[in-house]
C-alpha cells in the first residue's frame, strides 16, 4: 500500500510539475501574442498597472502547483496563503534592506566587468544569497515550522516554496515598477525567471529543513545540516543572480527566450532534486503506512 502512495505521490508530483511549467511558458506566450495583437512594438513603462499582474500570475500558478502536488496530506490553504503573504511583505522587504546596507563595492556596480569574476561571485553567494536566504528561512523558521500542522518533512517544501514565491512578487514588482521601458513579453519571461528561481531555491533548502527536522540525530547534527542548507541555497541563488546579470536588463528585453530557458533549465533541476529526494521525504513522513497493515 505504501508503494502505491508513493507511486500515485509521484505521479502527481510529474503531472503538477508539467501543468506549472506550461503555465508559465503560456504566460509569456499571451504576453507576445498581445504584443502582435496590439502592435507593441516599442517597449512600455510597466507602472503600477502592468507591474502587479505580471508579478502575481507566475506566483498564482505556483500557488496552485503546491495545491496539486501535495494532495495526499495537505496543508491548510490559509496557511499556505499566509506564509507566501509573509515571503512577499516581510521576508523581501527585510532583504531588500538589509542589501541596501550592505552596499558593493565601486568596482562591483561596474555592469562592464563580468558577471564570473571571482569577487562578484562571492558577494552574489555570501551577500546576496545569503542574505535573501536567510530572509525566506526566519519567516518559516519562526511560523509555521513551530506550528502542529508541520508534520512531516514534505512540509518544508510546500512552506518554503511558498514563502519563495512571495518572495518573488514583491521582487517582480519592485523591479518592474522602476524600469522606463521594457517589453511585454520579456517582463513576463523576468518574471517568470525570478518566481522559479526563487520558489525552487526555497524549496531546496525547505527539503533540508524537513530533513533536519524530523532526524533522530542530535541538535548539533541537525544544526549543521540547516547551516549546510543554507550555505546551499544561497549559492544557488548567488548563481542565479549572476545569471540574471548576464541576461538582464538589455538581453532579456532583447531575447526573452533566453530567459525563458534559464527558467526551464531551473525547473528541470529543481524537479530532478525533488524526485530524488522525494523517495526519503515520504520514508520520513509519519503519515506513511505501517509495514504491518500492508496488503499481502
């Protein structure tokens, strides 16, 4: 019976993960057949009107791919709903701060240096990354993860996502807000982008969170792995960033298919990462049926 949970876990999570995926690519998709429709053939100044569409709609597909991957036990839709509101109303604007302190370097604003030199790579990871990191897990850290209704360690991905795509509203909206101009269709590949890299790098660290958890080691152990998660995760999300500079702001607006393969190599990570971990989440889970009442 176990096997088959499992199997049907599984099922649901390849289903959810492609209907998501094929969200996101539409998504830009109807904002390029609006452009041709309409003759957008000079780049707009988002504003207010365009900016908070284009940031919530990736968020509202990822919103409903945790609906759909975590129907066996799942969480309170209220829950979900508040943490992803505290990604996008605490844990952001408490990283956007804490950035605007800890200011570059003269010589790392230069966009005319490369993205890959060892200096901007460090501060991409132990500055940026980890600031924003850190930002996602105290939200989680200090809600729901002392709550009852965090029962298993699958819950640290479904939480952890959620508080990444909140994350990345507030992200999409600040950074489209402030932009002159920009094309329709490469505001919604940024955007798309930034909601993939921030829900699956939360969600890698959130597997970490459930692990550590729900582990029979001892706190230091457990202590040492979350360091190790976070230190993970913001290297991911130094990555990322890096990767965002490459592409950003002339490219994408340019060729916002670049973009929309950076996203697409994202998921796929992401999704490998989570099925192969996915097995060990549910061994952990306490929900998993016992050997003893398993059908012969």
């Amino acid at each position: 019976m176990q096997s088959r949970w499992s199997l049907r876990r599984a099922r649901a999570l390849v289903g959810s993960k492609f209907l998501l995926i094929a969200g996101l690519v539409g998504f830009v998709l109807i904002a390029w057949l609006v452009e041709l429709v309409v003759g957008l053939d000079e780049p707009i100044h988002p504003g207010t009107l365009f900016s908070i569409p284009i940031a919530l709609v990736p968020a509202g597909l990822w919103l409903g791919f945790f609906t759909l991957w975590d129907r066996q036990e799942p969480e309170p839709k209220h829950f979900v709903a508040g943490v992803f509101a505290l990604g996008a109303m605490v844990a952001a604007p408490l990283a956007e701060f804490v950035l605007a302190e800890a200011v570059p370097p003269l010589a790392l604003a230069q966009r005319s240096l490369s993205p890959w030199a060892l200096d901007r790579m460090v501060y991409a990871i132990l500055v940026v990354g980890l600031a924003q990191e850190m930002c996602k897990y105290t939200v989680v850290r200090y809600t729901i993860y002392l709550s009852r209704e965090f029962d298993e360690p699958m819950d640290g991905v479904v939480y952890m996502m959620a508080v990444g795509t909140g994350f990345a509203v507030w992200i999409n909206y600040r950074q489209m807000s402030r932009l002159d101009g920009v094309f329709l269709s490469a505001a919604a590949a940024q955007a798309v982008v930034t909601t993939l890299a921030h829900a699956s790098v939360a969600g890698f660290l959130g597997y970490v969170m459930g692990r550590a958890k729900f582990s029979r080691r001892k706190a230091p152990v457990r202590g040492l792995l979350l360091m190790l998660g976070l230190l993970g995760a913001a290297a991911l999300n130094g990555q990322f960033g890096l990767l965002e500079v490459w592409i950003a702001p002339s490219g994408i607006a340019a060729d916002p298919w670049r973009g929309i393969l950076l996203a697409a190599g994202l998921a796929a990570l992401v999704f490998l990462l989570v099925m192969l971990g996915s097995r060990r989440l549910l061994a952990s889970s306490p929900f998993r049926v016992p050997e003893a009442t398993r059908a012969p």
